[in-house]
C-alpha cells in the first residue's frame, strides 16, 4: 500500500484496500502535494465518499492513532472503520452524511448559543434591568442604575462582560463584599437587592407575559444573588426618629427661611414627612386647592405606580405657593423644566438647622412625624396612609377605595398645632 501511495497521480481516487465492515480506504494526492485518505461506499446507490485525514509519512508505520499531522496508513484504516460501522447504524437515517450534517448544525447551534450569550452580558443585563424601572416609572430607577453601574459594571469589568448565564453566586458575593469592606454596609445590601432583582425580572420573564419578551434572551433559569444574605446590621431602620421638642426646634428655625428652600423644606414638613424622592418630583398638574397627588413607585418590578394623596393644610399650601409651582415640576429651580433632587432638599434641611441641631439628618423627620402622631392618638392605619406605607392585604389594596383625606388632613392639623405650639405643652429650647 506505501507503494500505490508513493505512485498516485495528482488530483486521481486511488483504493488502497477494502475495509471489512463496509466500503473501502482510498487516497488521493492533492495540488499542494499532500496525500488525503478516504472512507468510500454507496447508500441507496449513490457513491459516498469521506474525507479521513492526510497522510503522515513520518508516522511509526504500525501506530494506529493519528499524529499531529496526520495517518499512518493503519490508522486510516481504523479510522475508516469507525466511519463504516457508524454508516451502517444511521443507514435508515441517511448513514454517515446525515451524521455529518447533524453534527455541524449542532456546532452552528452551539456557536450561535456562543455568540448570543457573548451579546446578553451582566452589563446589559443590569442597563436593561434600569430602563426597565424607568418604564415603569419607579423613582428607584436612578439609583438602581447608579448603583449597579458604580459597584458592579465598573468596579468589576470582566464580570460585567460575561454572559449573564455565568454569573455564580461567589461571582455575586464578591462583588457584595468588595462594598462591605470599603465600609459601605448598606450600599452593599443595596447592590445585592438590584442584583436580584435584575436577574428575577430575567427568570421571570419567561413565564410573566407583563415583563418585555427581551428578558427571556438572557436565559435565566437560576438567580445568583437568591441564595446570598444581606447585612441585616446595615438594613436596619433608623432608631433615632427626631423627638418632639426636635421637631418643634427643627420647625421653629426653618419657618422664616427665605425663597425657594424655605419654602420646599416646610412643605417636606407639613404634608407628613413624605418620602422626598417623591415629593421633589412633585408635577404642578398635580396640585389643587385641597391636596397634592404624588407617586408611590415602591414595590415590586411589575406592579402599578400607587397614587398618593396628601391633603394641604393651610400652612402647606403657604408654603406650596412660596415655592412658585410652574411649568412641568413645582419644585424646581429652573421654572418647572426639572426638579430639585432629592439631595438638594436634603442638604437645604441640614444647613437650615446646622446650628441648632448638629446631628440632624432628613430621614429623620418621616420617623420622628410618625413618632409624634402616635403619641397624639393617630393610628396605625391613619398614619401608614398619611406616609403611603403600611397598607397591606387583599381588602387594602384592592377593596378599599375611600381616600382617607379627612383622617390625613386632621392628622397633619394636629402635627402642625404641636410644631406651633398651640394645645401643647411649651417646650424652650436653646438655640445656641
């Protein structure tokens, strides 16, 4: 057989020997001067031919298995061997061919699988996830985006780059941890919840028709952030709500703040402590004589924006108007094009009362308002409608209807009596 080989004709078959399974070993000598090994035969009268492998002429004459270069001629008869024994198993289904098609449409399925999972990355996952608050009209929607972009896509570029199916939940931990020990312990619980609920929207997607099809590209079956646990240190709530006489001192020494931020800081007050990324956004449409309209976009991805209503009492409509509501938001500083952030409310607060409450922080006002108006006889349920929380269960949520404009508004009489001072026990303070 070297001999039939070292005489082959350029570009002519030439059989070197029959393969006892089925067909026959051939060779062929190509353009560039390299030797081809066949398998031959026929299915349903029609010739087959399969490309074996070249020829190594340096190969140990008696090796069976190929070499980096090519076959021995023993080799090549294994290898047509295994190709005709395979033949005649898939003889029904088109023999070897039909192996052969399947084959590449299984590569091309996995290379399509490659290049599809190269596009549905964590990245776009937590960009699309963002987008997908905004849609929605959640006010989260900003920091969910500035949180995973900040802590995850460039904090952790590799990461972020891989397809969303690869991302573990050590990959998750990490990242997590990373935040922890930069001393950000609530930040950190922060990107654990937007992580998992990216990755949530994508699982669910599958079988929640509300959710864009575009999730289901990502091809989540499993979330990596479920199985981690949060800093339940750094979730707790804020145990130091303003106390009475803080809250009377804190009123005292913004009443007669000047312009816009007087004004904004004392609506913030005296509709209840609401949640200030809701009350900045604020729309002037939204505003009549009686009550402001703002947008409790807290909750589940999926679910409605709740309206909630907050009745004006005659302070707070002073204060409203002071503020100048035009164009599309009322508190703005640039007529009502955009609206003061929630850190620009915050900040004017502190500075209003740095003087005489140096600890003082905003968030303290919601907890130390829901504080007063307990000890003032309010309950539960007036005081979580006042504050849009609390409101819980099928009948809540979807039975009850009633406004409760009469109870929230005789609520925020009484906060304001006691800021005032009227029917309260007077409380000096020193304001040094």
């Amino acid at each position: 057989m070297y001999k039939a080989i070292k005489d082959l004709e350029p570009g002519k078959f030439r059989k070197l020997c029959a393969i006892q399974v089925a067909g026959s070993l051939e060779a062929r000598l190509l353009s560039t001067g390299a030797i081809q090994f066949y398998w031959r035969s026929k299915l349903n009268g029609k010739q087959v031919r399969v490309p074996i492998g070249l020829f190594d002429d340096r190969a140990p004459p008696k090796s069976l298995k190929p070499t980096v270069l090519g076959y021995s001629i023993p080799a090549a008869i294994r290898k047509a061997e295994e190709i005709a024994h395979a033949h005649l198993e898939n003889k029904d289904a088109g023999g070897y061919p039909a192996l052969l098609d399947e084959k590449k449409e299984r590569e091309r399925g996995q290379y399509q699988a490659k290049v599809e999972a190269k596009e549905w990355t964590v990245k776009k996952l937590c960009l699309a996830y963002s987008d997908y608050l905004e849609k929605l009209g959640r006010i989260s929607h900003r920091e969910a985006r500035n949180v995973l972009t900040r802590h995850v896509i460039d904090a952790w570029p590799d990461l972020a780059a891989l397809p969303a199916t690869s991302l573990t939940p050590d990959d998750v931990v990490n990242i997590i941890r990373k935040v922890h020990e930069a001393g950000k312990g609530r930040t950190a619980n922060k990107v654990r919840s937007y992580i998992r609920a990216a990755f949530q929207v994508a699982k669910d997607a599958r079988l929640d028709a509300s959710i864009p099809v575009a999730f289901k590209n990502y091809k989540i079956n499993f979330n990596p952030a479920s199985d981690t646990k949060p800093d339940k240190k750094s979730n707790q709530a804020d145990k130091r709500p303003l106390h009475k006489a803080d809250l009377i001192t804190y009123w005292q020494t913004i009443k007669d703040v000047p312009g816009l931020r007087g004004a904004v800081i004392r609506l913030h007050l005296l509709t209840g402590g609401q949640r200030i990324q809701q009350l900045v956004a604020l729309l002037t449409a939204d505003i009549t004589k009686e009550h402001i309209t703002l947008y409790d976009g807290k909750g589940r991805p999926g679910g409605e924006v709740r309206q909630h209503i907050v009745p004006l009492i005659p302070a707070a409509r002073k204060a409203l108007d002071e503020a100048g509501p035009m164009g599309l938001y009322a508190l703005s500083t640039e007529n009502g094009r955009t609206h003061i952030s929630n850190a620009t409310l915050s900040g004017w607060a502190q500075a209003a009362v740095a003087d005489v409450l140096p600890t003082f922080q905003p968030k303290q006002i919601r907890s130390g308002v829901e504080t007063l108006l307990a000890s003032l006889g309010v309950s539960k349920e007036i005081r979580g409608r006042l504050q849009s929380h609390g409101i819980t269960g099928v009948q809540a949520k979807h039975y009850d209807a009633y406004d409760y404009l009469p109870e929230k508004r005789s609520a925020l009489l009484k906060l304001y009596n006691v800021l005032e001072q009227k029917g309260a026990d007077v409380i000096h303070f020193n304001a040094a």
